[in-house]
C-alpha cells in the first residue's frame, strides 16, 4: 500500500512538473490571471494550449543534399509580433517555445524554418497535423 501511494506521489509530482514547464512557455502571452481563468473556464483549451507549445513542430537537421523551400525564424514580440534583430542560437532552440518567433502552423502544409546558423531546421506542422495529434494524445491520456 505504502508503495501504491509512493508511486501516486511521483506520478503527481512528475504530472504537475510538467504543467508548470508548459505553463511558463505559454505565460510569455498569457497573464497568470488569464491562465488561471482558462483553466476554470475552458480546460480543455490549457490542454490543448499545453500540446501545441511542445508538439506543433519538430527540431532537426537542415538539409544539406536536396534543397527545401524554407523560411528564415526570427524572433518576435509574442505580444505585438514585431520582429526583434538578434541571431537565434542552439540556446534558443533547446526548450523552444513558438510563440517567441515567426511560426505559424498553416492549415494544410508542413512550413520549414531554417534556424540561423545553428545548422538546424523547424518543421511547423500542419494546422491540421496538430488537431489530429492533439486528439490522439487526448485519447491517450483520459
């Protein structure tokens, strides 16, 4: 028994760490009170707000051998979406958050970024890709 509730604890634990890492991605646009509200109100739309910071997209190498029509990230404003100057580094991509730059899912199609010179290259997934997965993950978890 002592186990079972050992177990439980963790498993909250680890629950709850992860919602405070997601929460702090989307409070760079989000106040704590409108987070606090979304969470009473809507759930459902934290959780989906929750997935689409870390799972609309995917970090990878940039081509080298077959060229992809891409697009340059830059950072922006998440609040007025203004371009901001600076060159984006491994740093900036090692917890990313896409609403710190100029990635936008489309409604059908994959958009490809090249990341500065890091070497690497973001794959924004579809509008819709991020639905279907969304869906699938809530399948998953309730």
């Amino acid at each position: 028994m002592i186990k079972r509730l050992l177990l439980f604890g963790v498993l909250l634990f680890t629950l709850n760490s992860f919602a405070q890492i997601a929460d702090n991605k989307l409070s760079v646009l989000y106040s704590p009170e409108q987070l606090s509200n979304l969470k009473n109100t809507m759930p459902g739309s934290i959780e989906y707000l929750n997935y689409y910071v870390n799972n609309s997209y995917r970090i990878t190498d940039f081509p080298t051998e077959k060229p992809i029509e891409h697009q340059m990230l830059k950072k922006v404003d998440p609040v007025t979406g203004e371009i901001l100057s600076g060159e984006i580094t491994i740093n900036d991509i090692r917890d990313f958050n896409p609403y710190l730059f100029n990635c936008k899912p489309q409604m059908n199609k994959r958009t490809y970024y090249k990341i500065g010179n890091t070497g690497k290259m973001l794959i924004m997934y579809s509008h819709k890709e991020i639905q279907s997965g969304f869906k699938q993950w809530q399948l998953k978890n309730k």
